[in-house]
C-alpha cells in the first residue's frame, strides 16, 4: 500500500478528533498509520498497476489457450481424416 496514502488518512483520521484531545494529536497519527498500514497489509491489496500488470497476463494466456485449442481441433480433425475406419 502507498505509505503517502497511509500517511494522509492517518492525519486525515487525527484532524476529525475532537479538539479537547488535539494535544495528543501527532500521537494519534502515528497510531492512526500503523494501524492502517498493519490492516492493509492484513488485506493483502495491489496497486492498480499490479492488477493491470496480472490482467493483460490473463489476457495473454487465455488468447494462447483459445489458439491451443484451435490447433488441437485441427489436428484431431486431421488424425481423424488420416485414420481408416476400424
């Protein structure tokens, strides 16, 4: 997970506190992102580009799969055609 994202909703979390406890604000921050970035990590997330990067892999494996499968029909065809009737 993006460590500025953390960092942000962290303080984002710690400016939302009310202002009687805002003396113990950088605190809350710091307590804010660890158990932000402890969550997370728990969640196991990608970045965008990740999932991108294994999607367009996906896409090439399927297109290979379906060519595969066309070769593999055409040559059945073939040892079928090649092959005299029992």
């Amino acid at each position: 997970m993006d460590a500025k994202f953390v960092e942000d909703l962290a303080r984002k979390l710690a400016a939302n506190v009310p202002g009687s406890v805002r003396a113990l604000q950088a605190d809350l921050e710091r307590n804010f992102e660890a158990l932000l970035s402890s969550t997370f990590e728990k969640l196991q997330l990608v970045t965008r580009e990740e999932f991108d990067v294994q999607r367009r892999v996906l896409e090439r494996t399927r297109d290979k799969l379906t060519r595969v499968e066309a070769d593999l029909k055409t040559l059945e065809e073939k040892l079928a055609c090649a092959s005299p009737p029992p």
